[in-house]
C-alpha cells in the first residue's frame, strides 16, 4: 500500500530546481527493473496503469476517444538526454507525459491499449518510450464474431489469415521504439538509454501513480486530473482542484498531500 506524498522540508519556491527533482521525484535505477522477478510486476504496474486511465478518461457518452496524459517529472540523466537529443528546448519545462492510447469508441467499449512517453507538453513530442498492449483473446473473439456474421467468400479469406496470423502472436505487452540506427555518432547510445532511463521512469510512476500525479501537480501549479491551473492554497498543496477531488472521490487525509482514493464521490472537505 502507498504510505502518501511526504511535505517536503521547505517550499517548492525556494529550492532549486535540481532539489526540486529530487524531492518530488528522484532518479530512477535503471538496474531495479532488471533485477530477478521485476518482469511480473511491471506487467502488474502497467495492467494497472491501463484500469487508472480507463478510470480517469473514459465514460458512458463518448463519440470519440478520450484523453489522458498525466505529466510526468524527468530526472537528471533523461533530462540532459532530452536537451542534448533536441527533444525539448532550453525553454521547455522539465517534463513528459505519459499519453494514453485508447481503442475507438466507434468499434465497441473503449478500452485502454498502451502508452507512449512523449517529451514535453504537447501530443508532437518526441516519442521517448511506447507500451503497446495486444489482447490476443479479445482480436480472436472479434474475428470469430466477424465471420459467423457474413457469407462473402473473399471476406471469410481475409478474415481467416487475418485469424491465423493472430493466433501466431504472442498477446501481452510490448515495448519501443527500437532503435536501431543513427547517422550521428554517438547518438544512437543516447536513444537507447533514453528508451532505458523512460522506460525505468514509467514503471516508478506506474507503482505509485496516485501520489506522482500530486507531485507533478504541485509542481507545476496544475491540477493533475483535468490539467487546470490551481489557484486556492490547499489545492496548490494537494496537487488536485477541489472539483476532481469530488469528482474522483478523493479527500485530504491527515496532512496536505497525503489523499486517500475512496473509490465513490464525496464530498470535498
């Protein structure tokens, strides 16, 4: 269980913004998610993290796909990676996000199928890592419902090598970019690493997402479900505005930025 966000020892405004780092997110180890059995829980983090989004972005009226795209704070090393890939400008702020991928509400229940880490604010930056999600089961049955529903003979053709190259995937996750080239020197080592040090970066954000939302949104000023600008002190704290906090059912627990999910909506104390 997530123990909460602790208050940092003195205000954001008066540190600097490498103390910021480390205080609301430190660095990840790239070697932890290497270690033996870390495989099982990154796919539990991530099968997680696709239940957040869905909660978060998806429901009953939609007429096309929903967004989510928390921010993300970046540690020292994939920072300077970022500046030294030109992915963000020395005018940019320190940051990713993570941009959810979602089915199209036109083709039946919308359901969340992988992630892509994108440098800076906007849905054009630069591609830094990618999880895409294949239910094996869930294509099957949907092809299976395809061809019991027509009789055209070159219809039921495609279909059933469409069906028959499935069935030889192998379903679950799936990570990128694969990089495999560069033509300056020296750069394909950077993207690599930067696929490293991103991936490591998701997967601390996926084991605590809760409370890693509040710290980027503390840190940013913004609230961390729907983005608005937080102005009330308390909001500015907790990292949430007080009507996603009645939205989502969230209320402060014993200290400012520590908040309790509650599962149902409430009311914001």
């Amino acid at each position: 269980m997530n123990e909460g966000l602790k208050l940092p020892n003195k205000p954001l405004s008066e540190m600097t913004l490498n103390e910021q780092l480390e205080e609301l997110c430190p660095e990840p180890k790239i070697e932890s998610t290497c270690e033996t059995g870390k495989e099982g829980n990154q796919m539990d983090f991530l099968n997680e993290l696709r239940t957040k989004a869905e909660q978060m972005g998806v429901h009953d009226d939609l007429t096309r796909r929903p967004s989510w795209a928390p921010r993300i704070l970046v540690g020292e090393e994939l920072l300077v990676l970022l500046y030294e890939l030109s992915w963000l400008g020395e005018n940019d702020l320190a940051v990713a996000r993570l941009w959810s991928r979602f089915t199209d509400p036109r083709r039946g229940p919308v359901g969340c199928e992988g992630f892509e880490l994108r440098a800076g604010e906007t849905h054009n930056g630069k591609k830094i890592w990618t999880a895409q999600y294949f239910d094996k089961n869930k294509v099957l049955l949907n092809l299976k419902k395809q061809m019991d529903s027509t009789n055209d003979p070159r219809f039921l053709s495609a279909l059933d090598d469409f069906r028959r190259q499935t069935e030889a995937r192998i379903g679950g996750w799936s990570f990128g970019p694969n990089w495999s080239w560069s033509r300056k020197p020296g750069r394909l080592e950077k993207l690599k690493r930067a696929v490293q040090l991103g991936q490591a970066r998701v997967m601390d954000f996926a084991g605590a997402a809760d409370e890693q939302m509040r710290a980027a949104g503390r840190y940013f000023g913004h609230c961390c479900c729907c983005g608005r600008a937080l102005t009330d002190p308390q909001s500015i704290e907790l990292g949430i505005g007080p009507e996603c906090r009645h939205k989502f059912g969230l209320s402060p627990a014993q200290s400012p930025g520590a908040l309790v999910i509650g599962g149902q909506e409430v009311t914001a104390r």
